[in-house]
C-alpha cells in the first residue's frame, strides 16, 4: 500500500519533500544513519509494503517514506541518505542534514552499528545538537555478540540522555521496544536534556558571546548553540537553507553581525581560522564519542580486533596492498566469466528453443514475412541475447562484490588506490565504481555519488563509460 495522498507542512517543504501527512495525529520521525548500519532493514521491517520511493527536489538523491501504526497513530518514518556527519561534503550530507533541520520532523532515530558504535557516535552527537527528540537504536546485536562485543544501552542511555533501543532488525528483534521509544519521545511534553558535547575554551568563549543573540532571534525554531557553531563555521550551503527556513537573513542582522565579529576576531586571537574551527569542532565529538564507547562498550575476545589490525597491515600496504586486490579481482572475474558458460548456454538453447516454436506458429497463422522479422528475428532475438548473455554474469559478479564489500574489504581498496587516483586529479572511491562498472556500467555510474566533489564525480562518470561491463563481453 503505497502513499497515494499528500500534503506539504512548512518545515517539510522548506527541507524539500512533501510528507504525507494525512492527519493532524501523524508523526514525521527521521530515520538517520551511516551507511551499512541496517538503516533500511530497519526501516523495511516497519513500514513493510506501505512504502514510496522518489528523488529529493533538485537533487540526484533518492529519498524513502513509508507508514507504520503503532498505538493506533501513524508514523511517517522518513528514510534519510546514509551519511557520517551532518557537516555537509556531499548531495546526501545536506539531504540529512537539511531535513533534520528544517523538515518539520517530530523526532529522529539514529541507527547505529554495534560492532563499531564508536564511529557511529559522532552522527549521533551532532543530532542531538539539533533535536533532543531522537532516540538511538543500536543495531547489529546479532552480529556484535558474535564477535564477542557487548554493549551496555542502559548507561548509554544515561550517558547520552536519551532512549537507547537494541536491535537485530534482520531478525526482527527490538523492533517492538523501538516503536514504543520513539512513541514515549514524540508524547513526551517536554525535550530531554541531552548530553552536550564540551568545545575547547577559546571555541565556548565564542558560542557564548552569540548565544544568547541568537536566542532571541530564533524564538525555539532552532537551538541557538548549533546555529551559533554554524555561522562561525560558515557552510555557504548552510547559510542559504537557513536563509530559506528562517525567512530572515542572520547575517543581515547587526546586533548578530557585530556578535559573530566578536566571536570570529576571538577565535583568530587563539589562532583558530575557519578551517581549524572546523578541525576542532570534529575532534571534540570524535573525541566524545570514543569516551561514551570506552564507557558502554565491552570487548570479550580482544583477538578479534588483533585480526583486523594484522587484516590491515597486509591489504592496506603498499608492498602486498595492490598484489592481494589483484589477486582478488582476478578470482572474482574468473569465477564470474567461468561459471556464467554453464547457464548462459543453457538459457540461449533454452530462449532459442522458443524462438523456433515461435516461427512456427507464425507460419502456421501465416503472417507476413515481415512482421515475423520485426517480432520474432528482431525484438524477442535481441531479447533472448541480452539475457542469456548479461543476466548470469551479473547474477554472479554482484552477489561476489557485496560479500567483498560485507567483508569490509572495498573500503581498504579505496584506501590502497587513493593516492594513484589523486595522482589523476581523481578520487580513490573511483576504484568501487569501477569495479562495479565491470557487472553494469549503469551501476557503476549510479555508484558515483558516493564521491563528494562535483568535479572528481564528474570524472568518475565519464570515465566509468569505458570500463568494459558484461554487455560488451563476448557471448561465451
């Protein structure tokens, strides 16, 4: 049952996506997240078919809500990009950010990997900046008690100041005591106290000096301290979506205007120019974040963090890096190429076998001869090619490249190719696209808005065209 009827609020529409609000009652909650962290399990698991899938207005970004009742009200749950940080480098970072900002949501779910809950906690941190009203779902319990992880959602919660659910989405765990959080935190009458992440001195000396203008400027539509670090910060693409939301432009404003002079002229005095402000705004929540880990969670069998390390050393340097993902490819193009003979001959005798019944029954009607070539020799021939020729090729290759990328193997490729990359004014995340060129050119372009710069993505997707896809192999 897919959202047929809508209707836009203000934030949302600020934010660019009309929500199907088809009540007052509804409940917008946002679903946020890094990639690979089980985010849209978790979101297919409560939406099930009651899903609608479209792009973000003016962007190449593909955006997902669906509907899932839960104590007789709605929620609109909103499937946000997968992103690491809200500091926007990319078309999917402003998406997220932007719709937690501005989208009019009465709530955010964060969606974290327990395995690797430290990197998580940064996105984590930084939306609680933005809403309090966001409730933390630790994914991957399955997965983390395999590898001997454990990780304490109770202190976390106390930790953090918020709810903190366990989940393993993929078997449908916790997905209940989920709904029954973010349900509690949307009723809830007032924000809970979150945890603050501490700044250096020099950064809080000058958050304080525009606070409190900026208060009164905002009138609650949104926290004066995260609007204080984002106009010294000063993201253009930002500064123009606040213009935008706010309908008023703060940098216009003189009392504002002499504030943030005072708070910039500060921070040069302590020799923190915009790009080390940046620099030290993510160290101060990486840095938290790893606190909070170190504090909830458990390592049961230390060998297994040993492992990677070692995993590391041989895949990521430079002497057996390039070799070893050599090797690697080559296994997988030759298990790909050998193993598609088999059912691709048997998928063309079986196609063609049809083809033959095919002209048979033509010439049993007798139709024309010309008509027979356009359907039977032209469309359903060049048919039974393409799918005997691509399809087991690409049923192989890409369920290949998904356990590389389960195994967090393509990560280090990107690592290993990165500096040869840069040497062609490329990026190394060119090395995934490519490779995935290999299965679909199609894929493999689409792939390439994980590269954050215009330009470098500009060159991938020209430059992906030439990588020879499946549809160029010969037949077999």
């Amino acid at each position: 049952m897919g959202l047929t009827h809508t209707s836009t609020g203000a934030g949302a529409a600020d934010a660019g996506l009309i929500i199907d609000r088809r009540s007052p009652e509804d409940r917008v909650i946002a679903l946020a997240g890094n990639p690979n962290v089980g985010k849209s399990t978790v979101f297919n698991a409560l939406t099930n078919l009651r899903q609608h899938t479209g792009n973000w207005p003016g962007k190449t970004v593909t955006n997902a809500q669906g509907r899932h009742t839960h104590r007789g009200r709605d929620y609109i749950l909103v499937d946000l990009p997968g992103t690491y940080s809200l500091m926007a480098h990319s078309a999917e970072e402003e998406v997220a950010r932007d719709f937690l900002c501005f989208g009019g949501a009465d709530g955010a779910v964060v969606v974290c990997d327990a395995t690797c809950l430290e990197r998580n906690l940064n996105l984590v941190l930084q939306t609680l900046e933005i809403t309090p009203r966001t409730v933390v779902c630790v994914n991957l319990m399955d997965e983390a008690r395999s590898k001997g992880i454990e990780v304490d959602t109770v202190e976390l919660s106390r930790l953090l100041g918020v709810p903190v659910v366990a989940t393993a989405a993929g078997r449908n765990e916790g997905l209940g005591q989920l709904m029954e959080a973010v349900a509690d935190m949307a009723a809830a009458e007032e924000a809970p106290h979150t945890f603050r992440p501490g700044y250096p001195s020099a950064v809080e000396r000058a958050l304080a000096r525009l606070e409190p203008v900026l208060a009164r400027r905002l009138e609650g539509r949104l926290p004066a301290r995260w609007t204080a670090l984002r106009l010294l910060d000063q993201d253009p693409s930002l500064l123009c979506a606040l213009e935008k939301f706010l309908e008023i432009d703060l940098m216009e404003d003189p009392e504002v205007r002499v504030a943030l002079l005072e708070a910039q002229a500060g921070l040069k005095e302590e020799g923190l120019d915009q790009e080390s402000l940046r620099e030290t705004v993510v160290a101060s929540l990486v840095r938290a974040g790893a606190e909070i880990a170190g504090e909830t969670v458990t390592f049961h069998r230390e060998d297994a963090a040993r492992r990677d390390r070692q995993l590391d050393r041989i895949l990521t340097s430079r002497a057996t890096g390039i070799p070893v993902m050599l090797c690697l490819l080559a296994v997988v193009f030759w298990i790909t190429i050998a193993g598609a003979n088999v059912p691709s001959a048997l998928l063309a005798d079986g196609l063609f076998w049809v083809q033959d019944r095919l002209t048979d029954l033509f010439a049993y009607l007798q139709v024309p001869e010309w008509l027979h070539g356009a359907l039977v020799l032209g469309v359903y021939r060049v048919l039974a090619w393409v799918i005997s020729v691509m399809l087991p090729p690409m049923a192989i290759f890409f369920p290949l490249f998904t356990l590389l990328e389960d195994f967090g193997y393509l990560p280090r490729v990107a690592f290993v190719l990165d500096h040869a990359f840069q040497k062609a004014r490329a990026c190394g995340k060119q090395a995934l696209t490519m490779c995935m060129g290999f299965g679909c050119n199609a894929a493999g372009i689409v792939g390439c808005r994980i590269i954050d710069s215009p330009r470098e993505r500009l060159i991938a997707i020209l430059t992906n065209n030439f990588v020879p896809c499946n549809g160029r192999f010969a037949p077999p």
